[in-house]
C-alpha cells in the first residue's frame, strides 16, 4: 500500500494535471489522479501520461487515474488543477478523500478557487499557490508543455514535504508570504490575454499583431490593475501593459485554455478571470467596461450544458 506521506494526489484530468501528475511519476513518486473525464481517465489507465516537451520529445509515465472517490482516501497532500467552475466538485470530492490533518494546494487560475475549498474543507487544509507553467492537451493523457515557469507557494505549516515532493520531480518552487500578490498579478495577464484569444481563434502572439486586439488587451489590462491597485493589492511588475506584453510575446505559439474551451464548446474560466475582476471592481468603485464586453461576449459564446 502506498505511503500517503509520500504520494499526491491530483483533482483533474486536463493539460496541468497531466503535466504535474507525469513529471512527479517520473520522479518516483506515486501519484492518483480523481476526475470525471471519462475518455481522459480511460487513456491514462491505459496508457499513463504521455508527455511532450518544447522540442517535442515524447515520453510517458504510469499514473493511476479513477472517477471514484473511495480509491482516493486517506490523502495526505492534494493538488487541485481543476478549471475554477469545477472547485465546487472538487472541494466535495476532496472532503471525501482527504485526512483532517492533510492539505490541498490549489494552482488554478481565477480568483476565488482557495475560498470555495476552505469553505468546504476547511481553511487550515487549504494552501494558495501560483504557477506560470503553461501546458495544452493534444490528447486524453497527452498534454504538451507550453513554457517552463515557476511554482510559487504562500505559507503554510503544513506544505513542506508537498514542497519537497515538486522539488524532486523537477519544479522550480518558490515561497512567497503573500501569493495574492502573484494571484492578481496573474489574473490581469489572464484577463487581458485569454478572453481575446478565445473570441478571435489564435494563438497569444497574434493579439500583438492586431491594432484593435492589442488596444483592447491594454484596455482589460489597465482596468484589472487598478482594481488590484484599489484592494491595496502590490503587483508584481511596476507596468501591467509591459507585463501583458512581454507574456503574449513569449508565448506567442500558445492557444490559450480559454480557446481550447470555446473551440469544444465546454465552459470557460471567465468568470473567475474577467468575471472576478468586475465583482472586485464594484466593490472599490473602479468601472471596468473593458472587462465587462470580453466577459459578456465570452459568455454568449460557451454552453450551459456542463454542470459543476
């Protein structure tokens, strides 16, 4: 039976899961995926994660990988890569999985992902970290590594050998005393970039290609930081333009997980991104109409189908 001290276990199925859950294979470390991805979790039974890096080396890792919960219990560390519209699911499902003295990270994007699991788990269970790791699905399983980046984790007395364990499998992690720093200064890239990628179909390095696509990444940009700015929140980097800029350049040949979702017709995490701008921005008196027209078109463009 394996040591709970020292496996993982990771809520979701998609691009960053996979990418988290094969590197930490690789590393020797046991490691369960719960989602509910059927074809997904089919693939990885069948044929572990399979990973591709920048070059497009390919290799591939056995990972267990279940729907059901009851396999999952007992869990001492979790990580929580999950879209934000499936927290709710998740948090329900790690409460039967999880035990009292056990933590989950969450890495997702969006705002108010670590609150939705604290209400459900339990506050000293739940840890706030932030990655600018980019990956994308080629496949169920498959998942493409998109631009190395950093894990930055808040403090927590109860994260250190979790730390350790990503150390080991490879991640460059970080410590910071106030992710919610980090958290927003994400968001406002996100909000700028995502949003416009998913509605005109292309990658993150053809919005700076595009006058009026780039005028309005700018517009959504500056709107997002100042209503970070207005909640007293530091950001990371003195310009958000430049911040935003310099992003969608680098990852010029990136589609976006926004567009993935749209381009399936499953939902996005615009509510989280956009959506969680605009409730922030009523609540300081900062207008964001910028935020608002993405976030309304996005919107029109997803089906209600999915549940959470």
């Amino acid at each position: 039976m394996t040591d709970p001290s020292k496996s993982i276990l990771i809520a979701g199925t998609g691009a960053m899961a996979c990418l988290f859950a094969g590197r930490l294979a690789q590393a020797g470390i046991p490691v369960t995926m719960l989602g509910t991805w059927t074809d997904g979790i089919a693939a990885i039974q069948k044929n572990g994660i399979s990973l591709i890096d920048i070059n497009d080396n390919k290799s591939s890792y056995p990972v267990t990988a279940t729907n059901d919960v009851s396999r999952c219990a007992g869990a001492q560390y979790a990580l929580v890569l999950v879209k934000s519209w499936q927290t709710w699911r998740a948090a329900r499902q790690l409460r039967e999985c999880m035990i009292q003295d056990g933590v989950v990270l969450t890495l997702q994007n969006g705002i108010g992902n670590r609150e939705a699991l604290a209400q459900t788990l339990g506050a000293k269970r739940v840890a706030l970290g932030v990655t600018t790791l980019g990956a994308y699905l080629v496949g169920p399983g498959r998942t493409k590594l998109a631009g190395e980046g950093v894990v930055t984790l808040g403090i927590h007395s109860r994260l250190g050998p979790l730390a350790d364990m990503l150390r080991k499998a490879g991640f460059l992690v970080e410590n910071d005393p106030d992710p919610d720093v980090l958290l927003w200064g994400k968001l406002v890239i996100n909000a700028a970039i995502n949003p416009l990628t998913a509605l005109l179909r292309v990658p993150n390095g053809e919005i700076l290609k595009r006058p009026t696509a780039r005028s309005l990444m700018v517009s959504v940009a500056r709107e997002a930081a100042a209503v970070a700015v207005a909640q007293g929140i530091r950001l990371p980097y003195p310009d958000p333009v430049v911040a935003t800029e310099t992003i969608a350049r680098r990852t010029a040949n990136n589609r976006s997980s926004m567009l993935m979702d749209v381009e399936r017709g499953a939902p996005t995490e615009i509510d989280a991104i956009c959506g969680a701008v605009i409730r922030a921005g009523e609540q300081v008196g900062v207008p964001t109409p910028a935020n608002l027209t993405v976030w309304q078109v996005v919107k029109a463009l997803t089906t209600s189908s999915y549940t959470n």
